[in-house]
C-alpha cells in the first residue's frame, strides 16, 4: 500500500530530474520562485522530523514488547530522550557525526556476524533446501523496497548528479530504486 502511495510522488520527482537533472527539492522549487524553494525545503524539512519522530516512536512501542522493563519510563519520555540523544549528536560536528554513524553500523553488523558465524557451524544444507528455497523468490522480491526504505528516495535524487546523462539517467535510476 506505502509502495502504491509513493508512486505518483516518485513520479513526480523522475519529471523533474528529466527536467532539472541537479537534484535537490530547493532547486526543483527555485525554477518557480526562490521563494517556492525556501517553501519546499522547510516542508521537506518538517515532514522529515515527522517521520523520524514517528519512527522513534514506534521503535520504543516495539521496545517496550521485547523489554517489558522499559514499562516503567512514560513513552513520550522515551521519546523526547531518544530525540534528545539525537539532537546532541547532530550538535558536535560532521566528523565526529560520522564516526558515531560508523559506529552504529559496526554495532549492527555484530548481530549479523553472531548469526552468520553460528549459522556456519549448524548449517545443515539438506534442511535448509527444503525450508529455504522455495521462499528465496520471496526474499529476493522484499530486499528491494526494504533498501529502498532504508535509504529513501532523497539519496537517490541526490545522487543524480553523479549519474551520466543525468537528465535521461536519473529518473531511470529513480524508478529502479522505487
């Protein structure tokens, strides 16, 4: 249904990297007016904190299942810390921001190892073939929007400006994403 929703806005956004192959919702918006582009990015910007605010939101309701401690904080409490959290980290600066985030992704990967690394010692290929296989066409059709998702249309408009033949490549490469 999300992937439904998104579909005139992606093709809203392909019609204007084959237009103005530069990428950013300020300079979409400056064609018009300078004006416009001021709108557009602080629209962007509002409807951004949403959905991260929202998200965060969500993470603690799902937190509160798995830790059924985390009862005791009040939710929007929870919220407002994590939000705290973040606004501190964008405070120090880019370099230390972008250690912090090379930080988080090597702490993501350690689930990932712990599963691989304990798979390789039970893996059992005859088990896995009859479980696994006749659902990889269904894994293969969820990774797609779930990079998608996690990386989000933004990056790949941002990233036109890098395409060659941009003004015919980049909305390609939009519609590919989505």
């Amino acid at each position: 249904i999300v992937g439904i929703l998104m579909l005139p806005l992606i093709a809203g956004m392909a019609n204007l990297l084959s237009r103005y192959p530069v990428g950013s919702f300020y300079t979409f918006g400056t064609t018009l007016h300078p004006f416009v582009g001021f709108l557009t990015m602080w629209w962007y910007f509002v409807a951004k904190l949403a959905s991260a605010t929202l998200s965060i939101h969500v993470f603690n309701r799902f937190s509160r299942l798995m830790i059924p401690a985390l009862e005791t904080v009040p939710l929007l409490v929870a919220d407002g810390c994590i939000v705290l959290l973040f606004v501190l980290l964008n405070l120090l600066n880019v370099r230390i921001g972008s250690k912090i985030q090379y930080a988080f992704i090597s702490l993501k990967l350690i689930p990932v190892m712990f599963v691989i690394l304990v798979g390789s010692v039970f893996f059992q290929f005859d088990v896995i073939a009859s479980a696994i296989l006749p659902s990889i066409h269904n894994l293969t059709l969820s990774v797609p929007p779930a990079l998608f998702a996690f990386l989000g249309f933004e990056a790949a408009v941002s990233l036109s400006l890098l395409i060659e033949d941009s003004q015919k490549n980049a909305p390609r490469a939009l519609f590919m994403s989505y």
